[in-house]
C-alpha cells in the first residue's frame, strides 16, 4: 500500500478510556479516516460529545451499538474491548480481509498454554492466536509489517518487557527472580464505576493489588523468554494512584556479570538508538510521569545500588497512549508504511 493511501478506520468499544484516546489520536492523524465509531451497551446511536465532550463541534461521527462484523466501510478494525470479547468479534472482520488491531490480551499468547488459569474461559478462535504478531514494534517490526491481526502488548508489559530486554538479550541480567514493581494511574481500571477506585474511596489512597497474580505476569515472562532465548522468571506486583494516568516501573535486577554500569548504558543506547519512542535517560538521571503524558514515549533510566550492586531501572510511560492507543497507532503506521512517528508526536 502506498503512503498517499488513507486508511479507514473502525473503533469498536469507542465509549473506553483506550478508544477515547484511539479517537484523539487518529483525529490527528493526516493519512487515517474515522468511518465508524461503535460500542456496546445502548441501543440507539448518541452523539460522541455524549461521551466525550471535548469531541463537540469537533466529529459529527455517532457512537452507534456495535454489529458485530459490519466493517461500515473501513479497512483496519480497532478493537478496543475486554478480555474475552475480542476473541468473538476478531475472526469476523479478519476474515473478510480486514486488518485488526486487538487492544485485548485475547491473542498476545501464541501458546494458549501460557494464558491458562490467568484469564476466565475457553479461547473461541484459538487458530487466530498462531498467525498474530505481537505489537510491539522496538521487537517485531518486521512481522508486523505483514502481519493482518495484531496483539497490541498490555500497559504494564510494555515498559517492564522494553525496559529489560536489552539486559537480558545481551546477557548482563540474570534472567531469574527479576522484580518488577510497577504504579498506573486509574485509568488502568477502565470506565465503568467500581470499588475500590470510587473516588470517595480511592483519593488520598495507595495500594497494591492482585499480588502473586496478576494476568500480565505471564505475558511478560512469555515475550522476554521468546525474544532472549532466556529462562526469564519475573515477580511483578502492580500498585494503582489517584491519577488519571501514567505507569512508573522500578525494575531490580542482578548482575550476571561484573561489568560497570556505563557499559550496560551503553549497549542499551546501542539497541534503541534509532527507535522514535525509546528515549533513555543519561546515568544519574530518572523519568518522571509529567515527561510521557499523554505522548507515546518510553522513558528509561539505569542505575546501580551501592550496597549490592543491582542494577535499577525505572521507566515512565503513559498507559492511555504508549501502552495501549498510541502503540496501536504506531503499529498501524508499521503496516501502512507510514513514518512510525506520524500522529503521534506530542508537539
């Protein structure tokens, strides 16, 4: 497909805070079209601002109910729908030759084994699972290129897989009993209203959540161990803030060799050099949420504990944008041969 192409595009699951941020994203975007604007859960179409009220005066595109597999004229799929959801509806635009971008964890396990006992329920489309790619292009990018349906990489997987890959993949981490603590906004928690994130309940409050069994533990563990070729085992525990958004990650892990830190740096600024998104931060430096707000950007730094000698790393990303929508939109400008920034530069 050339690049003066405009590709059109659905979001089904439009009434989300992820397909809130796709439609912010792809307003901007000079070669995507909005065809239609779906979701569930009413039974007549309401107008965007409905939901949205920055978007008045802005699209005069409905929010319609959701018929599922309807394309209404467009090319890519977006769906931006629950775990569970997305394995009903893929297989009906994808086999109409449609491309779809599944901001669900339905398809991210080309191994059905490795979701097992994490997520409720029988996988429906299971023969899907081995022809997706999962979206994350500082690592598959070549696939991607190709690829007709994609598994957009959760929110707390994108930055703890980025963040340790290059540390492992060249072998100055022992790829065992890595820890990851990791802090989101809570926007994470969806839309829908729901204890303990009422606000009532949740301002001035702090807390970890779903410990020992989070579902994006595997899927970090499963990209990391396909990428390095390393027996990658990972204790990751979650914490949720009284903010919108944003996710800071603190990553600890242990030397497998005794090598200075500069050195580590190095090799990390070797490996995402040219990557638009990966921005690392100089030794003695550490992101902050404020720098990757609503941006697409990844924020890394490196550091080293000066009692044991562990190496710390601390990431910065927005959950809305870099770990859902905005990857979405970089793995679509991937596919259609886009510049990977378009649409997505802050400024």
């Amino acid at each position: 497909m050339s690049n003066s192409d405009v590709c059109k595009v659905k979001i089904v699951g439009a009434t989300g805070y992820t397909g809130g941020e796709l439609i912010r994203l792809l307003l901007n975007h000079p070669k995507v079209k909005i065809v239609s604007l779906t979701a569930a859960g009413f039974d007549n179409p309401q107008p965007a601002h409905a939901f949205w009220p920055w978007l008045r005066q802005v699209i005069d595109l409905p929010i319609r109910p959701e018929i599922d597999g309807e394309a209404d004229g467009a090319d890519t799929i977006f769906l931006s729908v629950p775990h569970g959801a997305a394995m009903k509806l893929a297989p009906l635009y994808y086999e109409k030759g449609l491309r779809v971008i599944d901001l669900s964890a339905d398809y991210r396990f080309p191994d059905l084994s490795e979701r097992q006992g994490w997520y409720e329920g029988e996988h429906t489309s299971p023969e899907l699972c081995g022809v997706a790619v999962y979206g994350m292009p500082e690592l598959f990018r070549e696939q991607i290129k190709h690829a007709r349906l994609i598994a957009n990489p959760g929110c707390y997987p994108t930055a703890a897989i980025l963040s340790l890959y290059p540390g492992i993949k060249l072998g100055f981490f022992e790829p065992e009993r890595i820890r990851v603590n990791s802090v989101s906004g809570v926007t994470g928690a969806g839309r829908n209203p729901k204890l303990p994130f009422h606000h009532p309940e949740f301002d001035q409050n702090f807390f970890a959540y779903r410990i020992g069994k989070h579902q994006h533990a595997p899927e970090i563990v499963s990209v990391l161990r396909r990428v390095t070729g390393k027996p990658v085992t990972v204790t990751f525990v979650p914490h949720v803030l009284p903010l919108q958004r944003g996710i800071l990650s603190t990553i600890y892990c242990r030397k497998a060799k005794d090598v200075p830190l500069a050195e580590i740096w190095n090799a990390y600024q070797e490996t995402y050099a040219r990557e638009p998104f990966i921005r690392l931060y100089p030794l003695g430096e550490a992101p902050a949420l404020q720098a990757v707000r609503e941006t697409n950007f990844l924020d890394i730094s490196l550091h080293e504990d000066a009692m044991t000698g562990d190496v710390v790393l601390v990431s910065a990303e927005d959950n809305l944008t870099k770990g859902a929508a905005g990857q979405a939109v970089q793995n679509l400008n991937v596919i259609m041969g886009f510049p990977e920034k378009m649409g997505l530069l802050p400024l």
